[in-house]
C-alpha cells in the first residue's frame, strides 16, 4: 500500500525509492541496506540515502533506532504504532516482539510529578538460525 506524499518534502526520485523500500519492509534497515534494496539501475550514493533518512526523521516520516551494541542506526517508516524489537546477538537480525512486555509495569520514579510518556524496549538473544549453530558447536 502507497502512502501519501509526506507534507513539507519536496518529492525526488531518492525520496521516492527510500520511502518504497521501507513501506516493504516490516523490521528497521541501515541506510546501507536501504542503498542495496535500490540497487541496479540508477543507484545511489549512501551519502544521499543518509541524508534522506535525515530529512524523513526530521519530518517524522521514519523512526531512527540505534540497536544496544551496534554504532549503525537503523530506521523503519513510522506507522505510528508501539513497536518492539529482539535482536540477535551474532548476526544482528531485527525481529519484531508481538507483545509490549512494558504493558502491565508501572515504573517508580523518584520524582512524584514525573510524566512516563514513552519507553524503549529491546530483547537480545540468538535468533533460531544462530541458536542452532551454536548448538551444534560451529
């Protein structure tokens, strides 16, 4: 499903190709692999697809997430909807957590009047791929 043009971006053929990209993709990618899903013919420079994912966090078109462990942030379109990740530990896959494990926790904060307006959560571990090899010794 199309989205909309974003309101206040100028549209150009980069802007469209990123934005195609992530509305395929359900868990977060790096500006690099956003450039390899472009790929083939009339490719772009990682330096113009970072600048891009600038401008769409800026307009809050995409969502930026920097994974515990990792210096490469990754970005996912912003569907405004409460998201989650498990994150693999040796090859870095993103996975998508079906439940909020915050949903039922109220947190203590030393300071009566502070507002919780948001968290962020995220799960490591070794994904069904790494698990086994690690399993089986490799």
């Amino acid at each position: 499903m199309k989205s909309a043009w974003p309101e206040g971006l100028k549209k150009t053929k980069t802007r469209e190709r990123v934005l195609d990209v992530l509305e395929q993709e359900k868990c977060p990618l790096s500006a690099l692999e956003i450039c390899a899903r472009i790929g083939g013919e009339g490719a772009v420079w990682p330096s113009t697809v970072y600048r891009t994912l600038e401008q769409f966090e800026k307009n809050g078109v995409v969502n930026r997430l920097t994974v515990m462990g990792s210096d490469t942030a990754v970005y996912e379109l912003n569907r405004f909807c409460h998201k989650h990740y498990a994150v693999c530990m040796s090859c870095h896959k993103i996975v998508p957590m079906e439940n909020c494990p915050m949903e039922a926790f109220t947190p203590r904060v030393q300071d009566d009047g502070f507002q919780v307006v948001g968290h962020n959560v995220e799960v490591y571990g070794y994904c069904a791929g790494c698990a086994c090899n690690k399993s089986e010794g490799k």
